[in-house]
C-alpha cells in the first residue's frame, strides 16, 4: 500500500520521519515537505502503481522459471514462446 511514509521517503531520502496521527516529525534536521508536497507525490505514485498492474497480473501468471525451461527443452522456443504470449495477450501493457 502506498501511504504517507512512502511519499516521504520519494521526496527526501534518508530521513528519518515519523508520523503519529496527522503530525509529521523528521528526526534527522530535514525539513519535512508540505502537505501539497506529500499529496502529489502520493498521487504520482500511485498512478504509477495503477499502471503497473498489468505487469503484476502476468508476473503471477507466468510459469515458473523452471517450469519455462522445462517447456523450451520438451518443445522448443516456438511452443514457449506462445505461452508467454498468450499470457502478454491476457495482460497488454498499456499504450
């Protein structure tokens, strides 16, 4: 899940913050974003999960590595590679 500490650790890297409630506390003298800051990096991130979802519905469909390897040695690239393809068919990257 994206959230607070994420956007955070996108807009400055090595510090050390702490959220409790709705207050932000960095600990190590950086000076912690503004809300609008933090919301449009949350935004952002999350549009790049969204658009990355295709990409986590093939990964979970693919065979294994094994079970890749397996196929090409009995069958050879040309049966492996209709099954990857089907699966990129299931799942097309977005344009």
């Amino acid at each position: 899940m994206i959230d607070k500490s994420i956007a955070l650790a996108e807009l400055v890297p090595n510090a050390n913050f702490e959220i409790i409630g709705d207050k932000i506390i960095c600990h190590s003298g950086q000076e912690v974003p503004s809300e609008e800051a933090i919301q449009a990096k949350l935004k952002e991130l999350e549009d790049e999960y969204k658009k990355q979802a295709y990409a986590r519905s093939r990964a979970k469909s693919y065979p294994s590595i094994k079970d890749q390897l397996d196929k090409i040695y009995h069958s050879g690239i040309d049966e492996w590679k209709k099954d990857i393809k089907a699966v990129k068919d299931k799942f097309p990257k977005p344009t």
